[in-house]
C-alpha cells in the first residue's frame, strides 16, 4: 500500500499538513489527457492578465511580465521542450508553476479573482468553440461533395427502397441528396449548439464569484464572447454545452453510419452499384479476390463510440450536486475522442464520397426490374375515373400475373392488360418506363429530373 509522501510544495497546499500520496497523484493526475487544452488556457490567462492590469487590481509591469512569460511557455509547449509534471495535476497547473519558474513571484499574480473551476469551463468553451467551427466546415465540405456527386451523375436512375425491398425508381441524385438535407440539419445543430457554448464563464471563481472589481465584460471581448455567464454557480458547473455537442455529434453519426451501411451495401457483387476508391477498401489475408470496404464499415462501428461518449457524459452529470465537482474531470476524454472521432469520420466520407464510381447500367436494370411501376399502372387507373383502392388491386393483379409468366408490365401485349381493365388503353404504354415514373413525380420534393435540377440550382453545386 502507497503511503503519503512528506508534504510537497502545492499551490493549493497551505491547508493540508501531509502531502499527497502517490497513489492519488496517479489516479487523480489529467496532465496527459487535458494538455491539449494548452493554447487555450494560455489564451484565457493572457486575457485574464489584461483585464486584471486594466482594472489595477495588479500592476500593469507585473501584467506584462505574465503575457510575456505565458508566450514563452507555449513555445515551449509546441517545441517540445515542456517539462510536464504529473504532480501538477492538470494543464493549468502546469502551466502556473512553468511560469513562476520563468518570472519569478509576479506568475502567482495569475490567479487573481480566478479559480481552476471557472478556468477549465473557459478552457473547455475555448477549445470546443474551436472544435465545432471546425466541424462545420466539415460538414459543409461533405455536403458539397455530396451534391457534386448528384449533379455529375444527374441521370442516373436508381431502385428506391422500402424494407430494403424494390418500391419505386429514382434519380441518384435525389438518394444522394436525401443525405445532404440530414448532413444540413446536423449543420444547423451544431450552429445552434455554437451558440451556447460561446458565452464566458471566467469571472465565476469557484462558484460564488469574486470580491475584486473585475470587467467580465472586457474579457469576453478580448476572447471574443458574445455573451457572459449570468449565474456564477452555473457557470463553474454546466456542461450542458458538452451533453449538447455529443448529442448533436451522436445524431451525426446516425447519418454517417447509414450511408456507409448502404454504400457497404452498394459495393456488393448482391447490389454492384458502385465501386469503392481502391485506396479507402483492402483485402483479404486468405482470399485473393476480395475488396473490403473497411472504412465505411469503421465509421458504421464508431457510431457505438460516439453514442458510448453520450451515455458516459450523461451518467457523469446526473446526480452532480451544484456546484464543481472532481466528477467533472472526467468529461474529457468523452468530448476529446468524440470531436477527435468526428472529424476523422467526416473527412474519410468525404473523400469516399469523391472517388465512388457509379455503374450507372447496374442501377438502371434494377430499376427496371422489381415491378416498380406497379403504382405508377395503379395511378394511371385513376386518371381514367377508378377508384384508388380498386386501381391498387387491379395492379396487383397485373403483378401477380407477370410473375407467373416471367414479363415485366410493359412487356405485356394491350389485350392482357385489358382483361384486369377495360380502362387501359395503348397510351398506357407511356407511363411505364422508369424514366417516365421517374419523372412524373413533379410535386414539391419529389425525385423528377426537374426538381432535383431546381434543388441543386438553389444549393449553387
């Protein structure tokens, strides 16, 4: 069993008479997961230095003294050359201890009206303002490929599915653009989710707020915050914008996961409607002629991660009393591999997603196979004064006697069609084709080649 070591020299350690043990300082440190927060902390520190210099609450020599050294220690950082301890704890920490060595009494002016817990919640708003601003772009530039993809390959004529079975022809382009509407809602959700986050916490202390004559004001501007935390209590312990992010990021991957499912699907020799860039698929250690559509498949299994971050972040925050709690140190890793996971995710689509090649001739002679103009027949029926209901069942007829011969609908002579309804004529012939069922489906949203050009036109692809 680990035993306390003498007292070591913390920076919260006047009111303990024993050091920690090592046993804690392992299980308690966060250096090596929360280091990346480095720049931000930095730039808050440099903020928070500003502010307090502005205000005299310490002199504007000290202040200077503390900027200069903050840019010191992150060239360190970035070089390399940093010298981390675990000891420290966390980043902040680190970071505070670097720069009383380099500067002398003036670094333990720093954290003057601050506490680690208002410290960390900006850096986490810092970082993940960033981060999702990012992924925006992310999205944006997958979005754009996607209707790329759509208008290269504007005839191109597809089955549509219900049930994973045949239902009803449809343009490519409007399948592909199915994704760019969800991708876009993941857009507005993270736009609307960057509103949240982007408000300032620093000033809060360590929950009560704090007894110098700070501006928050001036430091949300010089961090560039539209808005300020309003109650100190919630602003040390929400992580609201956290549990927000993720949630938007696990709907994300729903999306992602389903298009790499069909696109898995799609590179079968079952459905050969496409073929996968050689570079995002490998092969079998055994079995020569195999082409794996690995990445995809990647991103189809970390949707459970991304969803497993949720469920850990959730379970976290559940039963936290207000205000900080250690608890909170465990939010990190969740959100760090969730944006790490999303980012990475999106890209490789992306680039999937620009190098598929279509088989457009596969595509077209599914779609003409299947009866999927069967409704089509049914609503033809209509038009000549039969009830819906009765047109439907006069369709499945039709249906049902192809299958018994091999034939398709519009393979069959006019005489067979006339013996389901004396109200088919030779005109019917017109309304067979699949690029007439594709394109008679004019109403708003629906796959007619006109449509889809409007809704590409709208989106400037």
């Amino acid at each position: 069993m680990s035993s306390p070591k003498a007292k070591e020299k913390k920076l919260w350690g006047g009111r303990f008479a024993a050091g920690t043990a090592a046993s804690v300082e392992a299980f308690t440190a966060s250096i090596e997961i929360d280091a990346r927060l480095y720049r931000h902390d930095i730039m808050g520190s440099i903020a928070h230095a500003k502010m307090l210099a502005k205000q005299r609450i310490i002199p504007a020599r000290e202040a200077q003294k503390i900027v200069r050294g903050l840019k010191i220690i992150q060239t360190e950082i970035e070089r390399g050359i940093f010298p981390f301890s675990p000891t420290d704890e966390d980043i902040h920490m680190n970071i505070e201890r670097r720069l009383t060595e380099k500067i002398g009494a003036a670094g333990g002016m720093l954290h003057t009206a601050r506490s680690r817990n208002d410290q960390v919640a900006l850096d986490m708003r810092l970082f993940l303002r960033e981060e999702v601003r990012l992924i925006i772009e992310a999205v944006k530039s997958l979005q754009r490929e996607l209707a790329g993809t759509a208008k290269r390959h504007i005839d191109v004529i597809m089955p549509g599915y219900t049930h994973l079975q045949r239902a009803q022809p449809v343009l490519l382009a409007h399948h592909l653009l199915a994704y760019f509407d969800m991708f876009d809602r993941d857009r507005q959700r993270l736009v609307d989710c960057l509103g949240r986050i982007n408000v300032l916490p620093l000033g809060s202390g360590a929950l009560a707020g704090t007894t110098f004559p700070i501006d928050r004001a001036h430091v949300a501007k010089l961090l560039g915050f539209p808005r300020v935390s309003k109650n100190s209590i919630d602003a040390v312990s929400d992580r609201d914008f956290l549990l927000e992010f993720v949630a938007a990021s696990s709907i994300l991957f729903v999306h992602l996961s389903r298009l790499a499912e069909e696109w898995v699907l799609w590179s079968s020799q079952e459905f050969s409607f496409i073929e996968l860039p050689d570079g995002y698929c490998t092969g079998s250690s055994m079995m020569p002629q195999k082409k794996n559509p690995d990445v995809p498949e990647l991103i189809r299994a970390k949707t459970g991660r991304v969803f497993g971050h949720l469920q850990a972040l959730l379970t976290i925050m559940k039963g936290l009393p207000l205000a900080y709690n250690r608890d909170l140190q465990e939010d990190k890793t969740p959100l760090f591999d969730t944006v790490d996971t999303v980012k990475a995710s999106l890209q490789m689509m992306r680039e999937i997603v620009q190098g598929v090649k279509v088989k457009r001739e596969r595509m077209l002679a599914a779609a003409q196979d299947g009866f999927m103009n069967a409704t089509d027949l049914a609503d033809y029926l209509v038009q000549r004064g039969v009830p819906f209901r009765s047109a439907h069942e006069i369709a499945g007829r039709v249906v049902q006697y192809c299958i018994g011969r091999g034939q398709r609908i519009a393979e069959l002579a006019l005489n067979e069609l006339k013996r389901f309804s004396s109200k088919i004529e030779k005109d019917v012939y017109r309304y067979l084709s699949v690029e007439a069922v594709v394109g008679r489906r004019r109403a708003l949203g629906g796959t007619a080649r006109s449509n889809v050009l409007r809704r590409l036109k709208e989106l400037r692809v």
